[in-house]
C-alpha cells in the first residue's frame, strides 16, 4: 500500500495518508466537486481497512474552513472508521483554533454522532 499526498490549494486541504497508520488533512476544504476531490482518500482508507496487518490508525483533522458538501463527505468518511473501529484502534484529533467556534462546534457534532469512536477535541497551539 502506497502513501497518498495531494497537496493543498485555494479550496481543498493539504491530505496526507500514510499506510504506517497516520492520516493528515489540514486547511480549508470547499472543493468544486467534493465527492470526486474526496474520490481517491475514501479508496484509501477502504484499502487501508482490508490489509491483513492493520496498525493503529491516527487521523489527524485540522480544518480552517468546509462547506456543507464536506461536511457530508466528513460523515462518510467517519462512517467508514467507525466501521473499522472494532478491529483497528482508531484516534481522531480534531484540531483547532480556540477562536474558531464552528470548527470546534463541527468537532462537538461529530462526537456527538459517531459515541463509539475517539475523538479528542484539540486546541490548536499558537505558533
């Protein structure tokens, strides 16, 4: 299994996934087209799930900024961890700046929907 990496633009993340078991997406994510942006790391992780070995699995969510077609991609993309919950330890950080109060109320809201997986609401630190 292959890293995946695409790099950032004006409207969608940095997303990096890497099959020792780290997944990164950081920025703001409006894409054009969200589901065919998304297309390549939904297939990843459905890849990632079907390995034989699978390690723990850290994904780490930082986002400044999504619309609302993301915010569904989100949900399936959560759906599909907790689908694997119970046979991969699964860690989502979701990241953010204390003074973006939507981007940690998204974070409340997906903890609030998915109760079986762990999410940790993290404060991003000043740089």
């Amino acid at each position: 299994m292959e890293t995946l990496t695409l790099e950032a633009t004006q409207y969608t993340p940095e997303i990096h996934m890497d099959p020792a078991g780290t997944v990164s997406i950081v920025g703001k994510s409006y894409p054009e087209n969200t589901f065919e942006f998304y297309k390549p790391v939904m297939e990843w992780l459905n890849n990632f799930f079907e390995q034989d070995d699978i390690p723990e699995l850290t994904v780490n969510v930082e986002l400044i900024y999504f619309n609302s077609s993301s915010s569904k991609l989100f949900f399936d993309l959560f759906d599909i961890l907790d689908e694997n919950n119970d046979t991969t330890e699964i860690t989502i950080n979701w990241i953010y700046d204390e003074e973006n109060e939507s981007a940690e109320e998204a974070g409340e809201d997906f903890i609030e929907d998915f109760e079986d997986l762990t999410i940790n609401l993290v404060t991003k630190e000043e740089e």
